[in-house]
C-alpha cells in the first residue's frame, strides 16, 4: 500500500480531524443575476456530517446551524456558480458519492445530487455556462472510474458525463482542476497510484487530452490556481508530500505549449490562492504561508499565523480566510493581505466534532 505521503490532502484533512435531502433539479438553478439578498457570504463545509455553514463577514459571526447538508461522510469541495452552489463528495464513508448543487437562496435549500452516478468526486471547476468539470479520485476504486467527468450547469439533471478519454485508468489519481487563462482546462494528477506526478492539460472545444504533460518538481501533485508570476499569466502547482519535501510550481500558458517551473521548494501544499495584491497563499499538512515577491521572480514565503496545516482557503475584500480543525474544533482564522491576523480572528464554527474541509464565497 501507499505510504501517507502518497495520499491526496482529502486524506490529509481526515488525518488532522481525527484521523439527501430530497428535492427537484429546479431548486439547484438559479442563472446569472438572480442572487437574493440575505445570501452573500461564506460558505463552509463539513467534511463528515456534508453540512454547509454560514459566515457573514461584515459581522464576523457563524451560523449556529448549517444552512443545508449533503448528510454524506467525505464532504469536501465548495464552488458557486451564476448563484448556485456546488459541493463534491468523495467515497470515502459515503453512501452517495457524487456532485450535489443546492440553491441558496430557497427558504429552505436543499442538496441534490446530480444525477445517479456514484463517483468519488474531488474538485470542480467551470468552463461555461453549459460546460463544468469535476475530478473523480477513489484510492481504493477501480481504475475505470477515476478521471474528469463533465456536466452542464443549465441541466444539472442530466448528470455526469464521461471519464473523459485518457484521464482514467491505471496512474490516474486527479485532484484540482482549473480553467487556465490561455482557455485550456488543467488538472493535476496526483502519483498516489503509481502514476507521475504532473499536471494535464485538456481542450474544453472537444474533451480531449492535447497530449501536453507538465511534470512537477515533487511529490504529490494537488493543487492549482490561476495567477502570474514574473509578469506571465499561468497556473500554480502546489506539491504535497506531508513530510515538508514539497514545493510550488508555475506553468507558464503565454507560450505554446506551456512550460512549467518551480517556485519555491521544501514546502507542502495542497491548496493554494492567487491574491488580487500580486501574492499567493499557501497550505498545506502543519503550515500556512503568504508567498510575496512573485511579481518579481523573486519569491518570499511567510508564516500565516502559527502551525494553521491542512486548512481550506478563501479571500475577499482584502482579507484571507484560513479554515483550521484543531483537537475537532474548527475556526475561522482571518488575515488582511500583509499577513496580519485581524483582531477579531479567529472565529469558532460548526460544531463540536465538525472539519473544515472546503470554503467558498457566495457568487452571483
């Protein structure tokens, strides 16, 4: 079997944390416009129980009460899109795997899951207002069923398509997925299962691999975020080994094909988030970073607050939102864009027991 250092950061969250509702499709489309007040905020998931709580960031409190669940073990990716949002969840515990959608703006949201296909769901991303993606990733599945899956935001009932040609079977272990700035669609392939860790780039005009392979520069290829270094327009590539050998990546998508170097080294991440100032944020098994410097070429990583690992990412409005799980209790802790943490922070969220495991603010 594969050592820890080997698993993706879903394996590393169950790690630090100890280790349906029934609807109708109609509920989960809401289109381009139609956000409601009394909705905008942050969304968190809890990755045993699939319930989503509330933070209102104007009075820096949670919601005692979850806003809508999934009621699935191994709940973990949050995603909004044209005002409806989308939640994965993995196989690991869970009866339902799959995608789930849910409008936040009902009286009473409910999570759908889309379609009836069971598969172990990681992370989406969207293409177009007909076209989203979603990684499937089952350590223990069968190799057959690993890969990128498609749907269509508009008909969320007519569920899941694929896995795409060439993105399952054996090596395949995918993680995040990003729609990059060149139009193409990356995602990175995790070498748990014997593969290699790299990132692959996918053509949205026609689903299928380009044949262009990004090979990182270690271990545990997970995560990925839109952003420029040295003035290029490109993609991050966070790099986890949970034994701090790690690293960050950028592929460069201004030349073609694009190319791929590294950042910084000797640093876990599985999560990463390009910031509106020009810096990235990190995190990954035991530490959180601000990397400044990047627009030069020139990168600097600096501690976010003091041993915050494994946590979820989300920013808006000048500030950085690190979810953390410690001794199962979750906090929200807060930092403006210097890296320094806000006199408010941190919040207490969910309940006793309960795991951040993804975060996303609301968007219309």
């Amino acid at each position: 079997m594969e050592t820890m250092s080997r698993f993706s950061h879903r394996a590393g969250i169950a790690l630090l944390c100890i280790a349906l509702a029934a609807g109708a499709f109609a509920g989960c489309q809401l289109g381009p416009g139609n956000g409601a007040t009394g909705v905008d905020g942050l969304y968190m998931t809890d990755t045993f129980s699939g319930k989503v709580y509330f933070y209102d960031p104007d009075t820096h409190t949670a919601g005692a009460a979850s806003v809508v669940s999934t009621t699935q073990n191994s709940t973990g990716d949050v995603k909004f899109y044209d005002g409806v949002g989308y939640i994965t969840v993995a196989s690991g515990g869970s009866a339902d795997p799959g995608v789930y959608c849910f409008n936040p703006s009902d009286t009473v949201p409910q999570a759908v899951r889309i379609g009836g296909t069971d598969r172990s769901a990681q992370y989406l991303a969207f293409s177009s207002p007909a076209k989203a993606y979603v990684t499937v990733a089952d350590y223990f599945g069968a190799a057959d069923e690993q890969g990128v899956y498609t749907f269509d935001p508009s008909d969320p009932g007519a569920g899941l398509s694929g896995p795409l040609a060439g993105t399952n079977g054996a090596g395949m272990y995918l993680q995040q997925i990003v729609a990059g700035p060149d139009g193409m669609i990356y995602v990175a392939n995790n070498g748990a299962l014997g593969g290699t860790d790299e990132v692959l780039q996918i053509d949205p005009s026609t689903d299928t691999l380009t044949g262009v392979v990004l090979t990182a520069s270690a271990a545990g290829t997970t995560a990925l975020a839109v952003g420029s270094y040295g003035g290029k327009d490109g993609v991050f590539v966070g790099n986890i080994t949970y034994a701090g050998t790690g690293s960050i990546d950028f592929i460069d998508t201004t030349v073609s094909p694009p190319t791929i170097s590294p950042v910084l080294a000797d640093m876990d991440v599985s999560r990463i988030l390009f910031l509106p100032t020009g810096n990235l944020v990190a995190t990954g098994y035991t530490n959180s970073y601000l990397v400044s410097g990047l627009a030069d070429s020139d990168p600097v990583a600096s501690e976010l607050g003091t041993g915050l690992g494994g946590a979820a990412l989300a920013a808006r409005d000048g500030l950085v939102y690190v979810g953390w799980t410690d001794y199962m209790k979750s906090k929200l802790h807060v930092f403006d864009a210097a890296g320094t943490e806000e006199p408010f922070s941190p919040v207490a969220v969910m309940g006793p027991g309960e795991c951040v495991a993804g975060l996303a603010f609301y968007e219309d």
